[in-house]
C-alpha cells in the first residue's frame, strides 16, 4: 500500500512537470491547422483599358512562381472577373496580355476579397514590369521580436530548472534531516527497553503476589506505551519514507523535465538562430532586388515619360492636322456650295439667253422676208419703214436683254469666283 501511494504521487508530479511541454505540443498543432484553415477563396475585378476605352479580349492572370492561380478574360465593357482558390495571403504577380499592347506585369501583387482595380495599356511590344514593394522592415522587426520571446522563454526554462534543482537538493536535505530524527528516535525506544528491564529485575525482589499484582499492572502498563509509542513511530517512519520517495520522484521528473527543457531551449535557440539568420539574408536580396526594381522602374519611368511626351506632341500634331483638314473640308463644302449656286445661276442666265436667241431667230426671219421684198420693189416704203422700225426696235430690246445677260454673268463671277 505505501509503495502504491509514493507511485501515485510521483506520477502525479511527473504528470504535473510534464504538462507545459504537452501544452505547448498542442498549440504547435493547432497553429498547424489554423494555418491551413486559414486558405480561403479570393474574388476581385479588373478593368483595362486604353486611352480611356474598354480593351475587349485582354488576358488577365494570377500568377505565383511560373504557375497560373486564375485567370479570365476581358468583355467588350474591359472588365474581367477572377477567383483565387486556396489562397492563404501569398505574394502572387499580376499580368495583363493583348495582342499589338505591351505585357503589363505586376509583382509583389497581395490579393484582396472584393477588390477593383483599373490597368491601361499601352501599345508596342515588350514588357512593363511594375514592383509593389513589401515591408522588409517590420519583417525583420517581427523576426527579432519573435529571436527575443524565445531567448526570454529559454531563460524562463533555465530558471525553471535551476528552482527545480535548488528544490531537489532541499527535499534530500530534509530527507536526511528525517533521517537523523529516526536513528534519535531508535536510540530513544532502546535506553527506555533496557530501563523497563532494569524496574523489572528490581521488582523480583518484592512479595509474589505483590510481584505478581505490579507485574500485570506494570506489564500491561508498558505494553499499552510500548505499543502506542511503537505506532507513533512506525507512523513516523512511514510518513518519513513517504516523503522521501515522493522527493526522490519529484527530483527525477524535475530532472528530466530539466533535461527535455533544456533540449528544447537549445533546439528553439538553434532555429530562432538559423531563421534570424535566413530572415536577414531574405531582407537582403530582397533590397537588393527592390533597389534594382527601383531603378528598372525609374528607367522604365523615365522612358515612359519620354513616350509620353512623344505621344503628346504626335496628339498635338495630329490635331492640328485634323482642324486643318476639317478647315479644308469647311472651305470645300463652302465652294462646293457656292459652285452649285453660281451653277443654278448660270443655268438661269443660260435659259433667259435661250429665249433671246428664240426671238433673235424670229427676228432674223422677220428682217430677211423684210428686205427681200424691199429688194424687188414691190413693197409701200412708208409700209417698209414701218416694219423696219418695228424689227429693229425689238432687235434693240434683245440686244439690251442680251446685255443685261452678260452683266449678270459678271457679277456671279465677282460674287463666286474670288
């Protein structure tokens, strides 16, 4: 029965010992699933355009090391939807494709639920490559933060083992203290047997029945002490051997929790070491990368300023050329106009001038019967003058119509032709 219950106290203090590491076990475990529940679906929108209008047709993709996350297609409006799946925060690049447009590339690209993002593109050939910088600073700053907590966790588990040590060495001082008391307590019980045997051996000497009588009284006497001083110390003992299997337990739970502690601090200190170490590394390429991205950037700027600036003299050139030859197309419906007015106008003049010639003919006719009977005499002078008066009265009044013909013609001359 004691064995018993020194085995189930010391399995309860290495039970006791032995439950931070457990706990600290499962945490480990419940990050590891936290981290992978924590992949989620990402949905988000693009629009391309190019010069203010939609680009139909355009490709849009999700990129992350050479491999397609999502990707879709612009309609006619330029807008196209994409899902990510299982996406747990990673840096991933964005790439706009058109056929006769420059590729349009961005990296460093952090997916966001419900996002709109708007591209233009620009025609040519060719790749423009644009970098979101990451903070590289408050990683390192989180690096050496989480290099801080373990190294303060280590040197909480050192003090933990060295009170463990300290209370071990306690426990078997105050074993050996009991120790004493026990061989004090022995020596005790027998100086007091061999002083009971002593009374005993001068009691002899006294009358038998008075022997007899103080014997049974004595006797019963020492053995109701005997025996209730026997229990204190078998009690005594047992609590004493209780006690020090219990501290002998505790002092090799604490021993080997010292030792998986210290197994662990050093296994802890070993990774912060290596991922400081890998952190800094990253924290450099990554700002010689971002500083040569810069500059690429800075390039790509300024040939982008300069193609701007090209752009905007052949826009300038091409609107003057356009209000020149919207002018020139004014001016020409303008004299297209004007030539068809001059047109209907000389028609005009055209038919009045028929009708002269009309009359002109009857004229002629008139004057030609007119002279040849004048010519053969047979025709009354006073008659003759008559008629030739008449003739040539309406000849002048053609001949003034006539002219009146051509002074017109004049004018629309002056007025359409300047």
């Amino acid at each position: 029965m004691k064995n018993k219950n020194i085995a189930l106290i010391a399995t309860f203090t290495l039970g006791l010992a032995l439950a931070p590491l457990t706990y600290a076990s499962t945490n480990a475990h419940f990050s590891l699933e936290k981290t992978a529940q924590d992949a989620k679906t990402v949905r988000f929108s693009v629009k391309v355009t190019y010069l203010g209008e939609p680009v139909d047709g355009a490709t849009v993709s999700v990129m992350k090391d050479g491999r397609s996350l999502g990707q879709s297609i612009t309609d006619a409006k330029g807008n196209a939807a994409l899902k990510v799946d299982n996406y747990t925060g990673e840096i991933t690049s964005l790439q706009i494709q058109k056929e006769d447009y420059k590729t349009q590339v961005i990296t460093g690209f952090i997916l966001k639920e419900g996002s709109n993002y708007t591209f233009a593109l620009v025609r040519g050939i060719g790749v423009i490559t644009t970098a979101i910088s990451s903070d590289i600073d408050a990683i390192k700053s989180k690096s050496e933060e989480e290099i801080s907590k373990q190294a303060a966790n280590e040197e909480k588990s050192r003090l933990a083992a060295e009170k463990a040590k300290e209370s071990a060495k306690s426990s078997q001082e105050t074993a050996a203290e009991y120790a004493e008391r026990t061989k004090a307590e022995e020596e005790k019980k027998r100086a007091a047997e061999a002083s009971a045997a002593e009374a005993k051996s001068r009691s002899e000497a006294t009358t038998a029945e008075a022997e007899a009588l103080e014997k049974q009284l004595v006797g019963s006497g020492e053995t109701i002490v005997n025996r209730e001083e026997e229990a204190v110390v078998r009690e005594e003992r047992i609590k004493e051997l209780e006690n020090q299997r219990a501290t002998e337990e505790a002092a090799l739970a604490t021993l080997a929790v010292k030792k998986a502690a210290e197994a662990t601090a050093k296994s802890a200190e070993r990774d912060a070491k290596e991922q400081a170490k890998a952190q800094k590394a990253v924290a450099k390429e990554n700002a010689r990368l971002e500083k040569e991205r810069a500059k690429q950037a800075k390039e790509e700027a300024k040939a982008e300023k300069a193609k701007a600036k090209a752009e905007k003299a052949a826009s300038k050139a091409a609107t003057k050329a356009r209000k020149a030859a919207e002018k020139e197309a004014k001016a020409a419906a303008k004299a297209a106009k004007a030539e068809e007015k001059y047109t209907k106008s000389l028609s005009k003049l055209v038919k009045k001038q028929g009708k002269i010639d009309k009359k002109r003919e009857k004229l002629n006719n008139s004057q030609d019967k007119l002279d040849k009977k004048i010519k053969k005499g047979n025709l009354d002078p006073a008659k003759a003058r008559k008629s030739q008066d008449k003739i040539s009265t309406a000849q002048e009044k053609l001949d003034r119509d006539l002219k009146k013909i051509q002074e017109d013609l004049e004018r629309l001359k002056k007025r359409y032709k300047k």
